[in-house]
C-alpha cells in the first residue's frame, strides 16, 4: 500500500463500482482496489439542454447512476453499502454532447464529426459515502469531472468504415476507444489518458486524499491540484485512523448549517468538483478548520426562496400557450411571439429569456424555440402533456397556497379565503362550471397519463380479469391498464358530472372496448363488482373517517382472490425526508380534508379491514413510491388490544420497499417505452429519490371475512 495509502483507506470498507464498464473495473483493480460490480440501471437520458455545460450533463448522470445503485442496495437487498462510485464518460464537440453510439450509422455520424478536430472528453465522477440510520439511508456525495482534449487525424472515409466494421466504436463514448484501434485516429492527447478510457484515477485519488487526509487539502489546495500530495504526505498522514466515522474526516467540507445554509464543495477542493450531504443537518461550529467566511452563500436558501418565481414564469408561458406558439412556428423571435399573443414585447421578451435559462426554451440567433421536454409536456396537446395540471395549479393551486399562512394556523383548508367559497360550494362548482370541470379533469388526466404506465406495470395484474378504477376521472389509467394487460377489463366508477365530460379524454385509435364507465357516488351507491379495486390519488382527498368508510365497502364486496391496489405519494415513515410528498402534504392540507400518509400509515389504515404484506416500490418518476400490500382477512379472533408500538413494529417490518425506476423495471408482459420524464423539468439537480406513490395491492385469503374493528 505504499503506493497507494489512499485507497488502503478504502480497504476495510464495502466499496461499490455503480457501473458496467470493463474498462473502469480494470483501471481501479489494476490499482489493488477490491470492490464489487454492481452495474446502475439509471438510464442516461436527462434532459442534455438544461445543463449550462456538457461537464455537468456527466457530474449529473454519474450522480444518479450511483444513487440509483446506494438506494437499491439500501432498500432492495438490505445492504448498505459504504462507497458508491458512479462515472460518466462524454465526449462534447461543437457544443454537442456524444455518448455511446446506437448503431453504425450513429458511430459514423460521430466520428465524422469528430474527424480532424479536437475535442473534449469529459469524465464525470460521483463517490458516495453511506450510511444507514435508523434504516434510512444518509449519503455524503463528493463530485468532480476531469477533461482530456484529443485531436483525430484527418481520417478517410474508408478507414471511418473499416474502424466501424471492427465493432469497437460501439460501447464506447464519442464511438472510439483510444486504448485500442481507436489509438490509431488520434494525433494528441493533452491530460489525462486514463480519463478519455473512462475513469480520471488520478483526479480520483487526490479526491479520496482530501476526503480521507483533511489537513492534506490545504496541499492541494496551494497546488490548486495539479499535482497529486507527495508520497511523504501521504506517508505520514496514512497512519491516521480515519475509518472510524461513517464519513471520512473532512465532513465539515459541505453540508447544511442548522439554517439550511449550503456551504459550497469548492471551499477546498479544485474548481470542478464539489461536495454535499444528504440527510444531514450540522451546525457549523467546529470547522476543522476550514473556514465558512463570508464567501459561502446560502444557495439553498436562495434557491427555496427563488422558487415560485421559477414556477410562476412556467405557469405564464403556458397559461399564454408559447409553447405551442413555439412548436408549431418556432424558432421565432420575441417580437413575434408577443404579437401572436397578444403582449408587450418587453416583458414576452424577459418571459421566454428567463424560460431559456430554466432549459425550458432553447435560445440561439435565430430565436426561441421549444426543448424536447417542453414539446413533450408543456405543449397542450402532446400525449404526455403536462399543460392541464399546469394551469390547474396557477388558477387554483396557487391561490390556495397563498393561504398557507392561514392554514397553518387555522389546520383547515383555504377554499373560502382564495375564492370566497366554501368548501361544499366549491366542490359543486368543480362539477357545474362547464370551465372548471374541463380544466380539473384535464389536470387530473395530465398527471394520471403521465403515470399511468408505472401504475399499471409496477406489479403483475395479470390474474386479474376484471377492475374497477374507483375516481378514475377521464379513464386515464384504465387505457393503460387494458394496453398492458389485454384480458383485463376495466370500469371507471366516478361522480356522474365526471363520467358525463370523459368522451373528449378518450385516446384515439385505441381499442376502447375494454373500459366502460360507470357513474355514482363511491361513499354511497354500490360499487361494481370486480376482481381489482384501484384507488388512485383518492385516499390522500379524505380523513381515516371517510377512508375507513371506503375500505369497508370495498372489503364488502371483495372475493377471496379479489385484491385492491392503492396509488399514493408516500412520505417516509419520520417524516423528514421527502420533501416532494410532504410539500403534496401542505397541498392537500390548503384544499381538503385530507393528507399524504407514510407506508406504515396506509398499512394500519388497511389491515383494520384485514390488508397484510406490503411491499413498496421506488418508480423513480412524478410518482415514485410504488406499494404493494398483500391484503389477507384476519380471523375473526384476532387480538384488537396488541398495542400499536407492537403494531407499528409488525407493520414496519412487513413491508419491503424496492427501488422501481421507470427506467429499470421491465413490464412482464410489454416492453413499453416509459412516458414519464424521470426528471422533473425544473430540479434535476434535486432529483434524489423523493416523489412519490404507493400501489397496494390487496387479496383475499381463504379465510372468512371478519368485521371491521
Ligand atoms: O476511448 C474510450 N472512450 C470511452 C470508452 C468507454 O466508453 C464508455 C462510456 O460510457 P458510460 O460512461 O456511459 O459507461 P458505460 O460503459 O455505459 O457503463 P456504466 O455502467 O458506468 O454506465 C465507458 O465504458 C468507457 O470505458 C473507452 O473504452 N475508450
């Protein structure tokens, strides 16, 4: 270890490579590095033009490969792991970012671009140090990029093929591996080597130096790292017994002030790589040293603070229907943007620069045009529009929330204050103003489409031949349901009013035969029969009153075999972490009577009607938490007064959660491309793990039912 102290720090630690890449296994065993391979399912499709700069595109997807593969090992298999190391090799020329090519075709048109030029090749890394805490997984996440420039030769068209034909170019970033017959294209490399092969080990070993030698990044620091610590540093400080916490000895690096300030990465470290704790509150105080001067700003704060501006320009330039003005006609120049709709050109100008800026227009001397995220979701007719929901949370979310305050003080709902109504009358008003009831019914259908398809495949339905979608609205998931499982039939039950405004939601060309609707009053009338109950984002309307009123007539009409399967946000069992469903949580507290639950919650509330065995999946899109409860009658017998810490302790052990990202679950019965932009528009810096729904899946044993307790 002579050599090498700094990975001997990483000796008696469970290291994790979160990736496929032989090259990378190679590179960090041929340096006595013992790890285990466990390849992330992270899809590396973010959005690349909502990244300022190709680096970050890297940092980002290296970030989420390896979180995906913490948090799957944390939930999934029960093991935590205590480093996770996620990398992303790109290759950027002319402002164009290449990864792996597709097809021949794809290799030829890189590396014809790349032909007689230089070029950048970016690595970004992640390394994750866990821990788990009170079963919840707590990460410290230190990243860096590092950039190699390569200039190809001047290259004939026979000899592009003829590499091509070898079939290298194929798994490999930019189409070419420069260890190999790719070597042969490239004139000069400045930087490091190993780097454009797919791992930076230099720039990762003084990483782990600073992480692991605090007092040596003042070194590096000075040497603004360009070089890595001496050997004689290394020496001495390697005798340090750093192991001993759960994070290496430089904690204090970055993290959270107890106000929710963010300290930045950079304090200490080379320009480009930073450094951030998850799940984590410190007070600053003890430093060790590293100062937290003035230079630190509150970014998060700044960003919370910030917030709703961001939203509100989203909320406008829908609510004005740019994008639709931009994909039809675009790119268009600000002045005829205004003047097809109709506003000032100052401001339409300063709306479609601020959109830009938030990746959600593109910007370039010709004018504005529309991203591919915003041609998806924000235009108001695409398939995956998010347009209804939009304008649904300007005209009536945002109203409510400016009452919050309110809320808060009064614990009610907000209805009266925003819109001089009661609650009652209101909700009539949802089903009686033509505009209203289109404008709810098109929100609901955006998020209900969007998430269908996860809904639909997070567990196999296929033994089920009939469902009834209970607040199925305009049939959303039923459609997708009946696409998936093609002998199922499905009815959606909903309020008359609804089920009267559907005809205009029916997808077109599809074979609709399979969904038939239903109108009457869920609390009152009888329900149609079915094998399958589906409750989705229904149970978060109502207090445990009005759901246990529910569950029993659900449980009244159940078959042993029949089963009930619920979709919900779920907030994590403390309460502390998602903030995504806890933010849904003040949502539904400002407009109903209702509230997100936890997974432990939504269990209790169900097994007093006989619900067992819940199993909870991470999707990893808009609704991410995915539950399964298998739902089984309880004899008659059973003892009511066990006490709930007995309860709550059963409970949480018998569920199970399972990272389910749209991008690694594979539908048993179709391979479907999943719809959902598995990163929200606006925070995929954010994006660890926090939005969600549960799915309960609930059955019917042998034994007779019992009555509700
Ligand atoms: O000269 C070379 N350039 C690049 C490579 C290899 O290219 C790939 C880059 O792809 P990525 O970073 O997405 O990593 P994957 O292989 O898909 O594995 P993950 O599981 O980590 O996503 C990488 O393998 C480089 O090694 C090369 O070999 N030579």
């Amino acid at each position: 270890m002579a050599l090498n102290p700094v990975l001997g720090k990483l000796v008696s630690k469970r290291v994790v490579l979160a990736s496929a890449s032989p090259r990378r296994q190679e590179i960090l065993s041929n340096v006595g590095l013992r790890f285990e391979v466990v390849p992330s399912w992270f899809k590396e499709t973010l959005e690349k033009s909502s990244f300022t700069a190709p680096y970050e595109y890297a940092v980002e997807t290296a970030k989420q490969k390896a979180l995906e593969v913490a948090n799957r090992m944390h939930v999934k298999h029960q093991r935590t792991p205590d480093v996770v190391i996620g990398a992303d090799t790109i290759v950027s020329v002319d402002g164009q970012i290449l990864e792996k090519p597709v097809d021949k075709q794809d290799a030829y048109r890189m590396l014809s671009r790349l032909n007689g030029k230089e070029h950048s090749v970016f690595t970004g890394v992640a390394i994750l140090h866990c821990c788990s805490k009170d079963n919840h997984l707590e990460m410290e996440i230190t990243d860096f990029y590092e950039e190699t420039k390569v200039k190809f030769s001047e290259l004939s068209e026979e000899l592009l093929w003829e590499y091509i034909h070898s079939g290298e170019p194929m798994d490999k970033a930019g189409g070419y591996g420069i260890q190999a017959l790719g070597g042969m294209l490239v004139e000069y490399v400045h930087g490091d080597f190993l780097n454009v092969v797919g791992f930076p080990l230099n720039h990762f070993c003084k990483k782990l130096a600073e992480l692991y030698y605090p007092a040596s990044k003042q070194n590096v620091q000075h040497k603004k790292c360009d070089s890595m610590p001496s050997v004689d540093t290394f020496k001495n400080l390697s005798d340090g017994k750093s192991e001993s916490s759960d994070f290496p000895e430089h904690k204090v690096s970055s993290k959270l002030d107890s106000s929710g300030m963010c300290s930045s990465g950079a304090v200490y470290t080379s320009e480009n790589s930073s450094t951030v704790r998850l799940g984590f509150t410190v007070p600053l105080g003890n430093q060790n040293g590293v100062s937290q001067s003035a230079s630190k700003l509150p970014s998060k704060i700044l960003e919370l603070m910030d917030g709703f501006r961001a939203s509100k320009a989203l909320f406008v330039a829908s609510k004005l229907k740019i994008f639709d003005h931009l994909k039809d006609k675009g790119p268009m120049k600000a002045v005829d943007v205004a003047n097809d709709v109709g506003t000032s050109v100052c401001g339409t100008e300063r709306l479609l620069d601020a959109c830009a800026s938030l990746g959600l227009l593109e910007k370039t001397s010709q004018g504005y045009s529309n991203t591919d995220s915003a041609n998806t979701y924000l235009t108001s007719d695409g398939k995956y529009s998010l347009h209804g929901y939009i304008i649904h949370s300007n005209d009536h979310l945002w109203p409510l929330f400016t009452n919050l305050e309110s809320a808060v003080k009064e614990g009610s709902r907000q209805n009266h204050r925003a819109f001089g109504k009661k609650a009652d009358d209101l909700f009539k008003d949802y089903y009686h103003s033509q505009e209203v009831k289109q404008r709810f019914m098109a929100a609901m259908h955006s998020i209900a489409h969007l998430t269908a398809r996860d809904v639909a495949t997070a567990f196999d339905l296929s033994k089920f031949k009939s469902a009834c979608d209970l607040g199925g609205c305009t049939g959303a998931l039923a459609h997708e349901l009946v696409q998936v499982y093609p002998n199922l039939k499905v009815t959606v039950f909903d309020l008359p009013e609804v089920i009267a405004n559907t005809s205009y939601f029916q997808p077109s060309g599809q074979h609709t035969a399979p969904v038939t609707f239903v109108s009457g009053d869920f609390f009152k009338d009888n329900l149609p029969e079915a094998d399958l109950y589906i409750l989705s984002r229904v149970l978060h309307d109502w207090p445990d009153e009005k759901i246990h009123v529910l569950l029993s007539k659900i449980s009244a009409v159940c078959r042993p075999g029949c089963a009930i399967l619920v979709a919900e946000m779920v907030l994590d069992d403390e309460k502390k972490n998602r903030s995504t469903a806890l933010l849904q949580s003040l949502n539904m507290l400002v407009q109903t009577e209702g509230k997100e639950r936890s997974g432990c919650e939504y269990q209790a509330l169900l097994e007093k009607h006989g619900f067992t065995n819940v199993k909870i999946r991470i999707t990893g899109n808009l609704l991410d938490w995915i539950a399964e409860y298998e739902i089984r009658r309880k004899k008659r017998c059973r003892k009511k007064k066990k006490s709930m810490v007995i309860e709550k302790k059963r409970i949480s052990q018998s569920y199970e959660e399972e990272v389910f990202t749209a991008s690694n679950f594979e539908c048993p019965y179709k391979k479907l491309e999943p719809p959902c932009p598995v990163v929200p528009l606006l925070s995929h810096r954010k994006l660890q793990l926090s939005p969600f729904y549960s799915i309960v899946l609930a059955q019917f044993s042998d034994i007779q039912k019992s009555p509700m307790m």
